[in-house]
C-alpha cells in the first residue's frame, strides 16, 4: 500500500485480498482501475485469516485507492499464451533448466496496454476486441513482421496470422492506436517484403503511430533445420538505409533498432529524430536517452568538484579501480559514461565486455548477460589491489537480474559472483547517472580495509 494513501489509510496491508468493487470481481489491474475510478465504493477486502470485510469509500473522482499488487491478472489465470509457431522465437530458443517464467510465452492485449508488451492478435476473441474498445485499451503495440498474408502466416507458423491487416483497421475504427514492429529475417521478410510491409503500416497512419524495424536475434540453440540466421555486416547496412529512407520520407513513423547504428559504428541520432520516442518499449531510442542522461551527469558531477562523498578523507586506496560489466554492443557507450564516472569522482574505471556464452556470440545485450559468463571474464581479469586495500566494486546491469532478486537467468546471484571473485559486485541502473549514484552509495558505506563484501 502507496504510504499516505486510501488503503493506507484504511490499515490494509500485505496479504489482503482484493474481492470486488461494487460487486464485481476485478479480473485484472485494468479492470481494478476502472471500478475504482467511481467516486462512491463498497470495497470488498478477505484478509489472510479469512476475514471478510467491506469498507465503503468517498473519494474524489479518479483519485487511485492506493492499492498494489503481486500481479497484473488477478485469480491465478496468468496472461494469455502465445500460441504461434514463429520461425525466430526467441523462447523457443532457450536452453532447458531455465526458471519456468522464461518459457512463458505471453500473447495478452492487457500486458501490452500496461507494459507496452508486443502482440500478435492471432489470438484475439470477439470478447477482447469488445473490451479493448470499451474500456479504451490504447495505444496497443503489435508484431507485424509481414503484411502479406502467406508470409506472415509462414514466419509465425500459424494461417490465423494473415489477417493482421484487416484486424488493425478493425481496431484503429475503434479509435484504438497501434505502434508496430517489424523483425527482419534476412532473406525471408527483408527487401521487397520489408518494402511492401512499411508501405501498408504507412497506408494506416495514423491508427498506425510508428513502426520500429529491428534485426532478428537468436540464440545458439536454434533448431538445425531453421532458415533463420543473423543478417550479415552488408545486409545490416541495407536494412539501415531502407529504414532510414522510410523515416526521411515519413518524417519519423519507421525507427531503425539501436543495434543497427552501434554495431555499423554510425553517430546515433540527435533527440529531436525520435520525437516523443514512440518505440523506446521495443528498446529504440535508448541509446540517445542514454547519451543524454550522459550529458547531465557530467554536468552535475563537474559542479560537484571531484572525489567521492561519503567515506573517510584518504581511504582512496581502499577504492583502487571500479568495473563495469557490459555487453559488446553497448561497449562503446558504457566507456563514455566510466570516463565520466571515474573522471567526477576522481576514480579511475574500466569496463568488462562480456562474451555472452551462455546464449552464443550474437546474443549481444546486457539484459542476457549470464552470472557465470560474467564469473568467467572476472575472474580473468583479476582483482588488482594497492597495498592490500580491497578492490574497487564490479557494477553488472540490473537488467541482466530477475525483477526483485539478485539472481541471474541462470540461476547464480550476485553474492555468488562475490564469494568465487572476492570482489564486491553491485546491480546498477543502465544510465551513467545511474552508475554514478550506485558508486557514490558503495563508497558511503566505507568498507573496511582488506574487507570483501559479499550482498
């Protein structure tokens, strides 16, 4: 419960369950939000030792009661499945032993109106269409990958997927905005498909608010027989320019993945070519958010004056060097922001580019970093010191870790990493500002000479 809030106010707390609102049983947060909107309530509450209470409610309208929850579906039903058969799934390309919320294939308009979760509509009911456009569930953001119908129906092995076109101008009458994307598979969606698939997304806007283009990527554990693979350095190329002639011609709506300018070595593009930054929930503009949180974060630091805050006046030599884990791709960003971490902090950095072992080579983002690929390269590098003083921190990327929990994809946890390396390992935020804060409350806690911190 939000401290200062309705329900805080109530004394709900932990463990109660939400029951009804008005006498109808939420099925899910969109739902909740929808019944509580009203300004008069009766709130049905069943606490853990079977209580059953209601609590009746005047509020200003719209003014949210506070409450939050385990789950965005309520009841134990869980999002809808994806029940396609698509050529470069990435689930279905996981190695087994994995945590089983990684296999789960989620295919739910509700996650996607939430989260901004990519859809099919493969599996969308009549029911759904209903409830989209009566509770007014946009924008929607939806997988293309083909407009014509026997292709998308190939490349998502299942004949349901060649309506798409017609089910987003069903749902664009219906006043709801769709955001796109397209996965090219070189040789199967690319060049003329890629051609004609961005002409009818285009033939649909505004419904159609933008389309992100993005190179397939798979892992090491592809089915033999598959006719997908990566595309090549030129295919890259090709896929860049044809995005970006379609985004000059638009005036924005088609946005090339982040990869595609930082893998070719290209400047990635100032603020104003994303616009309101239509894509960044299928990562597309995060390397400009990045640079200009760059920016800031140099600016504030040079304000400062240099040197960390927070420990003791000459334990420098207890913080000799600090790391940052990142992955191929994001290299070059990630060593801007440790130059200027280590230069407004007057502490000097490096960064550890990590191999993605676990999943191959051309898995190359940070989020799917592995606990022991990055044990590995730790380990290689070693742990430098000065006069037995404790090395400095390894800061890996929060997103390579389950939401709330230190534990990596494959099961290994940061204190793990801390026991094998002897360094002190930290999850930080992705954004320089973010490293920053992460190393400045590291040397706050002003570790003991000699002492090995393991979280």
């Amino acid at each position: 419960m939000r401290a200062g809030s309705i329900a805080s106010e109530l004394g709900l707390a932990p463990g109660d369950r939400l029951y009804e609102i008005g006498g109808t049983r939420p099925r899910d947060y969109i739902d909740y939000r929808f019944l509580a909107a009203e300004p008069v309530l009766e709130v049905r509450i069943l606490r853990p030792d079977g209580e059953d209470v209601v609590f009746e409610i005047e509020k200003d309208p719209d003014e949210d009661l506070g409450l939050e929850f385990t789950e965005d579906i309520f009841g134990g039903a869980g999002p809808k499945r994806c029940a396609n058969r698509c050529l470069f799934c990435f689930v279905d390309r996981l190695p087994p032993g994995l945590r089983p919320a990684l296999y789960l294939k989620d295919d739910d308009f509700r996650l996607s109106f939430l989260h901004g979760n990519f859809i099919t509509l493969t599996n969308l009911t009549g029911a759904d269409h209903a409830r989209i456009v009566a509770q007014r569930l946009s924008p929607l953001y939806v997988s293309v990958h083909a407009t014509e119908p026997e292709l998308r129906s190939a490349l998502m092995g299942t004949p349901t997927a060649g309506k798409v076109v017609s089910q987003m101008k069903k749902l664009i009458r219906a006043g709801v905005t769709l955001h796109a994307q397209v996965v090219v598979c070189p040789g199967l969606n690319d060049g003329e498909h890629l051609q004609h698939t961005l002409g009818d997304l285009a033939a649909l806007a505004p419904g159609v608010a933008s389309v992100g283009v993005v190179p397939v990527g798979l892992t090491k554990f592809g089915p033999a027989t598959t006719p997908v693979r990566p595309l090549t350095a030129e295919e890259s190329e090709r896929l860049l320019a044809t995005s970006l002639q379609w985004h000059t011609r638009l005036g924005g709506f088609v946005y090339p993945a982040d990869e595609l300018f930082l893998a070719q070595g290209r400047p990635v593009p100032e603020r104003s070519f994303y616009g309101d930054f239509p894509q960044l929930q299928n990562g597309i503009g995060l390397a400009r958010v990045f640079l200009d949180d760059l920016g800031r974060t140099r600016r504030r630091l040079n304000r400062r004056g240099p040197g960390l805050r927070g420990g003791p006046r000459g334990r420098g030599e207890a913080f000799p060097e600090f790391l940052v884990v990142t992955s191929g791709l994001a290299a070059g960003l990630v060593e801007q922001a440790v130059k200027v971490a280590g230069e407004g902090l007057g502490r000097s950095g490096r960064v550890l580019v990590v191999a993605n072992g676990f999943f191959g080579p051309t898995v190359t983002v940070a989020g799917l970093l592995s606990g022991e690929d990055i044990a590995r390269a730790v380990e290689r590098f070693g742990a430098p010191t000065r006069d037995g003083a404790t090395p400095g921190p390894v800061l890996v990327p929060s997103v390579a870790l389950r939401a709330g929990s230190d534990e990596f994809l494959d099961g290994l946890t940061l204190g793990d990493l801390g026991r094998r390396t002897g360094r002190v390992f930290r999850a930080s935020g992705w954004l320089p500002s973010q490293m920053a804060e992460t190393l400045e409350a590291w040397a706050a806690e002003e570790p003991a000479v000699g002492k090995v911190d393991h979280p």
